[in-house]
C-alpha cells in the first residue's frame, strides 16, 4: 500500500510535536487534513536503522489503526508533501520537486 510521506512545517504544532527526523505518514481525515503517524526510533532499538524502517512501523500502525501516542491530526497546511512511502517493497520515493527534497534532507539530516 501506498502512503503520502510529510515534513511538518516549521512553527506548527506538528513542527514541535514530531521529533526531527522522524518518519510521517498520513491519511486524509475528513476535511480537516491528515491523521499522521509518526517514528523517530527515539529509544534506540536495534531493528529500526533507516528512514524506510521508521517508515514502515509508522505506516503500519496506520493501517491498522494500532493504538499508539505517535500519532496527531494534522492541518493541510501545517505538512509539506516530500514523497510516497510503499510498504509492499518498503520503498520511499521521493516527489520530484527541488523544495520539497530540500524540506526532506534538511529533516532527516
């Protein structure tokens, strides 16, 4: 399945919630933006080493609407759009858009 992949904007809420470098994964909730969930790996577990790992445990509590904290509802205009997360080959591809990859590398740097 495939999965919209975030930056949260700075100044937002999500900006000061989300901990750098994490992981965001949405779906749009309603019409009022996107329900995200989110990983950053912040205890240090061995098993999740990259971006894609983060990614992946991020997307599947999403889909299986697995009861975590790591998760908020988000504004449309408190995200930036950066890429597409595939959990059937655990692929992130990132949209071809200079600002965005800009957003992107400077988050998870």
């Amino acid at each position: 399945m495939e999965h919209p992949v975030f930056v949260p904007k700075l100044s937002t809420l999500a900006q000061k919630t989300i901990a750098k470098g994490s992981a965001v994964v949405g779906q749009e909730y309603e019409q009022s933006g996107y329900l995200v969930y989110y990983e950053n790996n912040l205890y240090g577990a061995e098993n999740i080493r990259t971006f894609e790992d983060k990614a992946m445990l991020a997307a599947g509590r999403m889909e299986e609407n697995y009861p975590t904290v790591a998760k908020m509802l988000c504004h449309y205009d408190d995200l930036i759009l950066v890429g597409y997360f595939e959990t059937q080959g655990n692929v992130f591809t990132p949209i071809d858009d200079d600002h965005a990859y800009a957003v992107f590398a400077q988050w998870i740097g």
